[in-house]
C-alpha cells in the first residue's frame, strides 16, 4: 500500500429498522413502507497513518432515542485491527448524536472538526428545538473541555489532513457539516457523511428532511460528486445499501463492515 493510498471501512453499529420513507425526504414519499436508516462510523487506514471518522453513539442513547444498538463502536473498529484507545485522530464531521458520542472510547485523539459546526452548536440556533433535536448536550460539552484540553483541531472549509486525505466543509445537514476525500486504490472515494443520508438523496435531488439549509444540502450532492472520482465513489452517511454493495473484508463481518475502497456491485 503506498503511502498517499489508503484502504477505507463502513462499521456499522446501529439501525433503526422501523423508519418510513416518508421520514427520509422534504415533502415526504409516495411510498409509505418502511426505508431502514443504518448508523456507520467510518476508518481509514493507511500505511503510517490511520483516521477514525465520527465516534457514533453508546447503548444508552440507543435507548433513550430508540434506536437498536448493535454493538459498540469500539468493538466494531476493533473487528478490522483498529484499537480505539490508541487512535491518534478522529475526524467529527458534524456534532449530532449519532455521530459525536462515546467520548471516553478515544483518550488519546484529537479532534478535526469545522469552526463554523461548534459555533453552530454552541451558538443561538441551539434556542430552536428542531435544530437541537439531534445534538446532545454532553456531547456538545465534552468537545468543549476538549478545546480546553489542546485536543481538537479546527478547520476552515477544505484543509489537507495527510497526503491523500482533506476534509471539505459542505453545510446544508448543518452549518458546520463536513465530508472527507480519501485517495484509494480505485480513485477518490468521498464519504458524505450526512450531506446525503441515502443514495436516493443525491440521486433524485430530494433533500433529507433535517436540514438548517436545503440550497446548501443540493449543492452539497454536487460537491461531493465533483471530489470523487465518480458518482459511485460517493458514499452516503445512512444508507443500508452500503452494505449491500461493497463486500466484508473477511467472513463473518457481512452485515456489519464494509470496504469501500474495492469496486462495488451496483445492479
């Protein structure tokens, strides 16, 4: 594996399985029958350096959000050879609960985060319910300390984390909501993340209904198409498809990893 390539993981670590297409689109959906929503961390593993992508949420969360939790995040990572208590850097790409928990699994990280997502979560929007619905306050408080505590980086827009990797602002989900490019064996592959919770937000142009911005989250599908080296290296942030096209790294992992920089089996 060169250097500037790295090999690139969904885990899976949670679902809501009893979720309707009408929940994950403006406007709703024609079809009432159910449309699962998946929960994924993401690992990016290179050669002398590895990223962890958002830190998802723990067992009591799943409660309290009902949500059916699979198994920890941690455990998950540790499935592929990846040891969350000696992670040196976890990419956040946005605050919400899903994606920003567990904050004692990585003692040792920094934190790469966009400027503009802790204003957001620490600033007047937070006085509207439907924009802090999704957030959690420890959450958000726990990044905190971690600004005091010299372990959080703040980025601007795009910036280069290590040959091969760079983080790009989009908005749209939320003010701060960033998307990672990663350079693969097969090309760029861009993990939206929650510019596009599904693949039929970008391809039908249909906007996820928790937003803070809609014309941000549209120009996001074409953002995070024109990073990657095709439309099929766009990987959403929720969708169970994932899973379904892009292959386990070894038996008994199917259904719950999946390696993203091998090419998929898209019908």
């Amino acid at each position: 594996m060169s250097e500037d390539v790295y090999e690139v993981y969904a885990l899976r670590y949670a679902t809501h399985p009893d979720r309707k297409a009408s929940e994950n689109f403006i406007g709703g959906d024609p079809h009432e029958g159910p449309m699962p929503l998946d929960f994924f961390l993401w690992a990016i593993v290179g050669k002398t350096r590895s990223f962890v992508v958002d830190t998802g949420f723990d067992k009591k969360t799943a409660e309290f959000r009902k949500r059916k939790y699979i198994r920890s995040p941690a455990e998950s990572l540790a499935a592929i050879g990846v040891d969350a208590a000696k992670v040196d850097d976890v990419i956040i790409t946005h605050m919400h609960y899903d994606h920003a928990g567990n904050h004692d699994l990585f003692p040792r990280a920094r934190f790469h985060l966009q400027e503009k997502e802790m204003a957001y979560c620490t600033g007047r929007c937070m006085c509207h319910g439907p924009l802090r619905h999704a957030y959690a306050v420890d959450d958000v408080t726990a990044m905190v300390r971690r600004v005091f505590e010299g372990r959080v980086a703040f980025h601007d827009g795009a910036a280069e984390l290590a040959p091969g990797v760079s983080v790009h602002h989009v908005g749209g989900h939320t003010m701060g909501l960033q998307m990672l490019r990663v350079r693969t064996k097969r090309g760029f592959v861009v993990l939206a993340s929650d510019a596009s919770h599904f693949y039929a937000n970008m391809r039908d142009a249909r906007p996820f209904p928790i937003v803070y911005n809609v014309a941000d989250m549209l120009d996001g599908h074409a953002k995070a198409r024109a990073l990657a080296s095709s439309a099929d290296h766009v990987i959403p942030g929720h969708d169970p498809l994932v899973l379904k096209y892009y292959p386990a790294p070894r038996s008994g992992l199917e259904g719950m990893v999946a390696r993203l920089d091998v090419e998929p089996k898209i019908a």
